[in-house]
C-alpha cells in the first residue's frame, strides 16, 4: 500500500479533536493532534418513526437495514426472544409506503435446527437491488459459532420472498453488497471483504481479508478474536467501507472487548478489493459500535455512528460526520440523541443508538437503528441542511 495521509475526528463533549495519521508502514504512524474547542456541533432537524416496539414477546432487535422499493420503504432486523444472538433468532422484516405508518414484522426467515430441539442464530445483513428485483441477505451460524452460512432471498413486489440462496461463502455480514466504480459488490464483514462481479450479487463471491486465509475458516462474531491474536493486533470486526476518487479503498474497522481504547483502525485496498493492507490504528474516535460509510450525492463522504468515548456502550449521541477529500471529517451534526426506555433486560442489551445503516432516496438521508436492541427506529433529514 502507497503512504496516504489520513485525517479523522475525535468525538467529545464541547470539544473536536482532528489528528492526522501517516501510516509509513506496517510497524509505523505518526500522529500530530490539533485541538478545536467550542466545536458547536447542529442538531439536525429530523422526523422520526419507531417501526417496531415489542410488548411481551420478542423483545431483542438489532442490526436494521432500510432501502426503498416498488413504492414504499422496507426494513430488516434481527430479532430474537430475549437475548442477543440467542439460538432460534429470526430475521423479519417490515414496509411502508409514507415512512410513518409500518407494518407489523413478518419473518423474512426462521433458522434451521442445529441438534435435536435447539436452533441456529440468523442476523440480518443487508439489501441489494438490480433491475426490478431486491436481494435480502442474512448471516447464519450454529449456537457454538460454527458452520457459516450467508444466505439471499429475493423478492420483485417486496412481500414475497422466493427460497434462500446459498451465497457459498462463510460470512456473516456487517454491512449488504456495496458497488464500487467498477460495479464490483463488495460486502463488509467483520474481517472478511467477500466481493463478485456478478452485478446480481447472487453469484461468484470470492473471499478477500487482511489476514492469511490459513488463519480462518469463517467470520462470525466470535472468530475474529483468534486471527487478532495471531498477528499481534487488537479484536478489529464490523467494518465498513468507501471508495475515494483515486480508486482507493478505505475500510474503518471496529475495536472490541478488551482490546477497545476508543479508535477506530483502518485497512485499505488499492486493487479494488482484491488484498487488504494491514490494518493501522487511526484517530477516529468510537464508542465500541457499528458504523456506516457513504457519500452523498454531491460526492462528500459521510459517517454515520458513535464517536463519543466519554460513555463506553452508551451509545450515544448519533453523530454524522463529513468529508470533501474522504480523509478530514471535519463537518458534524448530532443526528439524535433523545433517550429510549427498556422494556426488558437480556444478554448485551443495551446502547441507546445501536448499529445504524443509512442509505439516501430522493432529497433525503435515513438512518435506521436499533433501540437499546429493543426497538427499531428510522430517523430522516432533509439533505439541504447539509
């Protein structure tokens, strides 16, 4: 990889911290921090809408997705009955046609048995669209974090799905197949970079990471510790991508558990997704959650996520967060940070803001998240406030 200098933002209260990043190579960085205080960071004006609050019964939802199809908006999330990532956890799914009013969740799919009476886990994982027809991916592994799958569904009416597809890769994802300049799909996953170009994103998907492939057989969320490991680095999973005009591959990588010292890493791909440097650490700041790149229509990169590190798995402010060059963040909004009320306790819930995934449709940008891994909600704003 070429040396590239990277310019990210640190999140805090009354205070953005930019600092640059060189990586020189993969023993080396040099970081030079300059600090601005009073950031005065807008509210974004938004309208929101809960699509899912459960009453008594499956209380867990998390990792949403929303896109825009045949005429109304439709979401998928994972949900299970009590606890994350618990055997027996679906994917559902839901749709409307003025962002207001939803449909009550139907299940996208169910897991199949894994031994006797016990289930195996599904996570919703995204959206592809090609012509007239919309691709639903979900992950699928056994209670014991084995035995991968990535499966796809499809619909051409965005109520009847046909029956799973094998994807014949080992992944589960962070993110749904995302196109870059040369139509390649490329999925995030937590250090897997499966991508095809097969344009259906049905086909032909090859495994890519920055690890040797002898050090892993899939990626879920529990074996990305081990490779970690091996190659002297910290739990580095969920990442997400973008592509600036040079070519270039820019994928942020998420730290976890007790490696988490509020920074985000970083991987690159200068061959279109091919191979993937070594990852660095950057100084953009994460409060240990899943995040989501883009760009806009004007072309400036976005981040959707949590930057502050004051409130470990707090989760929140949401934050979005602009660039011009794809290297300096240098433009904020706080998207939302109103509280949500758990209804009921379960293993990891938690975080007001969970896991969001964005996606612009007409002359405004949405953001679904989960609530506390309760809850699902979808937050829109109008682009001209940008």
């Amino acid at each position: 990889m070429r040396n590239l200098q990277k310019l990210f933002f640190l999140f805090s209260a009354g205070m953005i911290v930019l600092a640059a990043v060189m990586p020189c190579n993969a023993q080396e960085k040099s970081i030079r921090n300059h600090y601005i205080t009073d950031a005065g960071i807008t509210h974004l004006k938004v309208t929101r809408s809960m699509i899912y609050v459960p009453n008594n019964e499956w209380m867990y939802s998390h990792h949403p997705s929303i896109t825009h199809f045949k005429n109304k908006f439709i979401a998928i999330w994972s949900n299970g009955m009590k606890d994350e990532d618990a055997p027996g956890q679906r994917v559902v799914f839901s749709s409307s046609t003025d962002f207001v009013h939803w449909s009550a969740p139907l299940a996208l799919a169910h897991p199949s048995v894994y031994h006797n009476d016990t289930l195996n886990v599904l996570t919703a994982a995204g959206f592809h669209q090609f012509h007239d027809t919309l691709v639903a991916y979900y992950g699928e592994y056994s209670p014991k974090k084995t035995n991968t799958h990535l499966w796809a569904k499809i619909t051409t009416d965005g109520s009847h799905w046909s029956d799973a597809m094998d994807m014949h890769v080992p992944v589960n994802p962070n993110h749904g197949p995302q196109a870059i300049s040369n139509g390649r799909l490329i999925i995030s996953g937590n250090f897997t970079f499966p991508y095809t170009d097969d344009y259906r994103g049905l086909s032909g998907w090859k495994m890519s990471s920055f690890y040797d492939a002898s050090l892993f057989k899939e990626d879920n969320p529990a074996t990305f510790y081990s490779p970690a490991e091996k190659n002297n680095l910290p739990p580095l999973c969920e990442g997400s991508f973008y592509e600036t005009n040079d070519g270039m591959l820019h994928a942020l990588l998420r730290v976890t558990g007790k490696g988490w010292k509020g920074k985000l890493w970083l991987t690159e791909s200068n061959d279109k997704g091919i191979h993937w440097s070594v990852p660095i650490e950057t100084a953009f700041t994460d409060n240990d959650s899943k995040f989501h790149f883009g760009r806009l229509p004007d072309k400036r990169f976005y981040y959707t996520g949590i930057p502050d590190t004051a409130h470990h798995y707090a989760r929140t402010p949401l934050v979005l967060a602009i660039s011009r060059d794809g290297l300096s963040f240098d433009q904020q909004y706080i998207i939302a940070d109103e509280p949500y009320q758990l209804k009921k306790e379960g293993l990891w819930k938690g975080g007001q803001y969970g896991y969001p995934h964005t996606f612009i449709y007409k002359d405004f940008f949405y953001v679904i998240i989960s609530r506390q891994k309760e809850a699902v909600e979808v937050i829109r704003f109008s682009l001209k406030q940008l």
